[in-house]
C-alpha cells in the first residue's frame, strides 16, 4: 500500500523556520519525484517544491526560492522541505504527493500540476504568525 506521511508543521511566528518531513512508503522510492504542495483557505493547491530521487533534481516555486530547501534521504524514503524565513503568506496545509520520475524536462514542465500526481499524504498544518 503507497503511503505517504507529513509531519513537522506548527505554529511558528514570521521569520522563523520550520522542516516538514514526508515519509514514503510501498513503492520504489527512485523510480518516482516527490512533491510538496500547500492549500490556504479559499485558494487552489499550489505547487511549492519537488525532488526527483532518482536524480536529485529539484524544483521551487518562485514564491519560495532562496528560503524553502527541499532535500532527500532515500535510504530512510523520507523527502524534508527545510523552510526558513517564514511570512504569514506561508500559511496553509502542506501536502506532499507522489509522480512518476520522468526526465528532467518533462519533470520541470509537470511538477506543479496538481493532476499529475497520483498519491498524497493527510497533510500537515503550518501557521506563521506575524
């Protein structure tokens, strides 16, 4: 059964930090890129970072370029999203899903389509406080 599981949100005021982690489960980790997604209320789901573990690819919405990290420890199926300098516009529910591990260019084109990801964890809760 694929699983994946999102830990490590909370309160944090602005200007901190905070990792989430996603830990994946019952499927073969390299063969596939993780996502990470957020949903504030009343917004659609937007595509925040992604990694591909086959490659070490990675993938930042401009939004969150030069404060978000997202890395990958394959030997535990775990993906971190390492989020510094946090602004109240960062809150949301953080999800992180799974899509198959296409090439770099196709990869780059559809990691921030929701629809191209076919699992995803419960998600997890981060409120930045100003």
């Amino acid at each position: 059964e694929v699983q994946l599981v999102e830990s490590g949100g909370g309160l944090v005021q602005a200007g901190g930090s905070l990792r989430l982690s996603c830990a994946a489960s019952g499927f073969t980790f390299d063969d596939y890129a993780i996502g990470w997604f957020r949903q504030a209320p009343g917004k659609e789901r937007e595509g925040v970072s992604c990694i591909s573990s086959s490659d070490g690819s990675t993938y930042y919405a401009d939004s969150v370029k030069g404060r978000f990290t997202i890395s990958s420890d394959n030997a535990k199926n775990t993906v971190y999203l390492q989020m510094n300098s946090l602004k109240p516009e960062d809150t949301a529910v953080y999800y992180c899903a799974r899509i198959r591990g296409f090439d770099v260019l196709l990869l780059l084109r559809l990691w921030v389509l929701p629809g191209a990801y076919d699992y995803w964890g419960q998600g997890t809760q981060v409120t930045v406080s100003s």
